[in-house]
C-alpha cells in the first residue's frame, strides 16, 4: 500500500497564493504518475495537473500561467504552487499518484479562495 499525505491547504483571499505537498509513503514508494485532482461542490472531480517520473507536465487549460506542479523524486513529494487564486478554485484538492500500477488517492485538502 501507498499512502498520500497531502499539506498546505487553508484559507487564502483572491489574487493569493498556496502551495500545496503530497507526499507518498508506504510499501511502495517511487511512483511513475502523480497528479493533483480536485473537486467543487456539485461538480465532478477534475484532473488540475499531472507530472510524470520525468518531470514532463500537463495542466488544465483553467489554471495554466497560474499554477505549476512539480516533484522532488528523492522525497517522492508532489507540489502545486498555486498563484492567482480565483474564487472559482475553491474546492477539495486531491492528491493522486501511480505506483506499480496501482492507483492512490489522498484524503484531499479544502482550498478556499475568498473574493
């Protein structure tokens, strides 16, 4: 099993930024795929970004120029600096990742932007 531990959530005012961490521990711990999904109250869960073993990245149109995602392979840590937040973005931000191919999930973090 592996377990996704995510930080950096909170509160934050419109045009603010965030960085959020997840961290992935366990049986296994080097994974090929991570991502950060999120979901808004009635909405569907939606992928944010995506960043391979690599460091090759893909985003969503809504947050590309705003938001970056990166990894630290030795800690085998997942990051999204999120700038420019926008009311819109309030949601639950999930950690996910790949391993063995096998899929994670974590237990998501509240991110509320305030206008």
């Amino acid at each position: 099993q592996v377990q996704l531990v995510e930080s950096g959530g909170g509160l934050v005012q419109a045009g603010g930024s965030l960085r959020l961490s997840c961290a992935a521990s366990g049986s296994i711990t080097s994974t090929n795929t991570m991502a950060w999904h999120r979901q808004a109250p009635g909405k569907q869960r939606e992928l944010v970004a995506r960043i391979y073993y690599d460091g090759t990245t893909n985003y969503a149109d809504s947050v590309k120029g705003r938001f970056t995602i990166s990894r630290d392979n030795a800690k085998n840590t997942m990051y999204l600096q999120m700038n420019s937040l926008k009311p819109e973005n309030t949601a639950v931000y999930y950690c996910f990742a790949i391993a063995a191919g096998r899929q994670y999930w974590g237990q998501g973090t509240q991110v509320t932007v305030s206008s």
